[in-house]
DNA sequence: TAGATTGTTAATCGATTAACAATC
DNA sequence: TAGATTGTTAATCGATTAACAATC
C-alpha cells in the first residue's frame, strides 16, 4: 500500500506537518503547495506529489488544502496516533540525551526501557526510563512484542548488539554508533552517522569558503 | 577542486575510513573495492569511483589500494588532520551530549564554547567546556574567525539564533532542531531532523512487517 | 602468461522538475 | 468568467550500476 511512495517523501512528510502546525496557529485555514514550499525551499511540484501520493485528502483547485485536515492526514498516515514502543540499548551519554528527548512521544516513539552493562546505572532510572542489565534484553523485547531498537553503544559493540536485537526479534535499528552493522534483509537500519554528515557538511562549508575567496 | 564531487561521495568517506581502520588492525595491507564494498553492503563500482574522483593515492591493478596509504588519504581528504573550531548554541540536554562527545576530535572538529541563556549553567563548564551568555556568541566567533556552529536550540528559537550565527559570520550551521531554518546561501545548513529520521525508519518497519503478514 | 582489479565510459535507474489539462 | 491551483504526465537531472579496455 506504500511501497510505491519513496523514502524521500517520508523524509519530508514530518517538515510539512511541522510548518502546517505553524500555519494553523497563524490562523491559515488553506495552505497551497507554493507556500509550503517556500517555507521549507523545496518545489511545488514535490509537494503536490508528496501530498496526492501518500494522503487521504485531496486538495481543491483555487483553494489548496484544508490546514486542519492535512495535519490529521498526515500524522495519521506517519502513525504518530499509535505509539510504538522502543528499547534504547547502550545507556552512555548520548543514550542518556535521548532518553530524555522529549520530542519522540510527538513522533509515535515511546521509549520503554534503556539497556547497559554498566551496574553503576542498572536497576536505576535515567530520566524516568528504567535501565536494565542486557541480559534481559532478549527476554523483554520478546515478551513485549517491541519491533524498534536505538542502538547507543559504543562502535566496537554495535554488531554484536545487533546481532542480539536481530534474535530478540527486533525488526528495526536507529543507529547512532559510526558502525556499518550487517543484518538480515528482514530488519530496516537507519543510520544517523555523525561522522558522515558533519564531512557533508565540511564538504559544502568548504565549497562555501572557496566561493568567498575568489569573490575577493 | 572539489566542486564536482557529490555530497553522497563525502558522506561514504567516514565508512570506507572506519572500515580502513578495522582491515589495517587485522594486517591487511592492501585492500579491494570488492572487499571495501562488501564491509559496507556497496557496490565495488561505486567504491572505485569514490576513491578515484576524491582521492590522491591511486590502486593497483590486481592488487588493490595501499591500506595505511589510502587512510591518510581519506583523512586528509576530510581534513581530519587540521581541526577546525565550532561553537555549539543551546546547552540543554542534546546540547550537553554533543558537547561530551569525544568523537569529534577524530572527525577534525573542536567545540570550543558552549551558549545557552540559562543563568544556572553560564559560567560553569559542561564536560570540559565553558559556558558563555548567548550576548558574547557574535563577539567570540568574529574574533576567533569561527566558521561552524552547532544548533541545539529549542525548535522555536531556532530561525533568531541562525539569523544571529549569520550576522556573527558563521558559514556552516549543524542543525539538530527540528525547525527549518532560512539563510542566506552563503551558509550552509545540514539537518539532523530525528523526526524526519524516524519516519523513515518507521515506512521501513511498515514495509517488512506487511512482508511477514503476506509470508504467514 | 593468465587472471584479477583498476579507472572510466556508457547504460540504467529513480527522483525531481516542468508542463498542462482539469476544475473550483 | 477569469485566474489560481490541483493532480498527473512527460522531460530532465543526477547518482548508481554495468561493462570493458588497460595493466600489474
């Protein structure tokens, strides 16, 4: 039913809900793809298609789209109605960081436990979370039926997690470490590599500074 | 010079760096795009050319590419070995993480101040790093000619504080908020939207859990 | 030498953009 | 009605993949 719809709409469908937010608050009852494109730099075009691929609602002529109805269409179709539980593994300081996040409820995340080994912290809470030891990983992902691991481990550890989650029977991975972690094909990965954005952003920082020089 | 190489080959640079580490700890001294591909789930020809629009150091037929030669190739490539200074603005709780972050030393960058607004932490250091009044961000960064801000603001505050990073003559923002921000296009923002994230790893949980319905 | 692997060119693929008929 | 805007189709663009001559 979305198989068709590409990873890139995804991608932006939550920037649309945040601006429409905004819209509505500003009292906009209509909002047209031009206007939403202006506000987040992207084309008209993309946001037609994005909008008329992946919702329900359908936009009139003229008018553009009922601000009220896209934000429930939208949230709706990204699931931010149901949550979905998550397990933290890797309790360390950025672990710690998201654990606290307390943005993920808005995005239909409820994070249920952290895991470590570390006894300073097991048995403890970390901003209302519970931390329990990794022995019981396998054990509580199974009993609770939980599908969606943040992996916060150190790098060298990430595989062999990965490989514990994957027999748990988790079937999806947010990656925080800079480990590249093979899985079989019926788990989703999505890797959040500092590494690799901040030398994108190097790379186009760099081009910047080049531009600057020869203008001088 | 580096005008024509694609973002996405930047982005790659970190792994094949990372995996370059891993096959030199086990004593290989020369290494294939096949090899380099199948650590990181690529293709060899994407590999191949990756390493030959980027870099100095050039394989050898039959033999493959000098391990220890083509590390300090991608370090030098991505700057690693000249740190370059940032600033990160918003000490709250990711704020805080990020600034602990030991990793980014390695990756060429160096924090050297934190900001935020809140009286109870202005003046103190977070793991290691002062804290400054957001009043004296413009003047640090002109006088230390600092080019790279972190953002880790609060999403609503996001749009004032990038105007004032571009005002002080900060030309490349990292931006952890949720908010998109405009700036003139002599800066360059790179997003690390974790609502935009999820999402996609949410659409890639759908998909292989609607594979399994279908398989039982 | 024979065969593996590089570097590069051409073909493919997928996403974005432009164009336009339908329509409110 | 006239004009703005939708939804969708065709054209463009850029990145990945496949193919292959060069070569160690």
């Amino acid at each position: 039913m979305n198989g068709d719809i590409s990873l890139q709409t995804f991608h932006r469908m939550p920037q649309y809900l945040k601006t429409l937010y905004e819209f509505k608050k500003e009292g906009r009852e209509n909002v047209s793809s031009v206007q939403l494109a202006e506000a987040l730099d992207l084309t008209p075009s993309i946001v037609k298609k994005d909008l008329s691929q992946a919702k329900i609602q359908d936009g009139k002529p003229k008018v553009g789209y009922a601000t009220v109805d896209l934000i429930e269409g939208i949230s709706e179709f990204l699931g931010y109605n149901n949550l979905k539980d998550a397990v933290l593994v890797g309790a360390g300081k950025l672990g710690q960081a998201l654990l606290g996040y307390e943005g993920f409820g808005d995005y239909g995340l409820n994070i249920v436990a952290g895991f470590d080994i570390d006894d300073g912290i097991i048995g403890g809470k970390i901003h209302g979370k519970p931390i329990l030891p990794t022995g019981k990983l396998q054990g509580a992902v199974e009993k609770l039926g939980i599908k969606i691991a943040i992996l916060t481990v150190p790098a060298e550890h990430a595989q062999a997690m990965a490989d514990l989650l994957a027999k748990a029977g988790i079937r999806a991975i947010w990656n925080f470490t800079t480990a590249h972690i093979q899985v079989p094909d019926n788990i989703a990965v999505r890797n959040e590599n500092m590494a690799s954005s901040l030398a994108v952003l190097s790379a186009q920082l760099a081009e910047i500074m080049k531009k600057e020089e020869i203008c001088n």
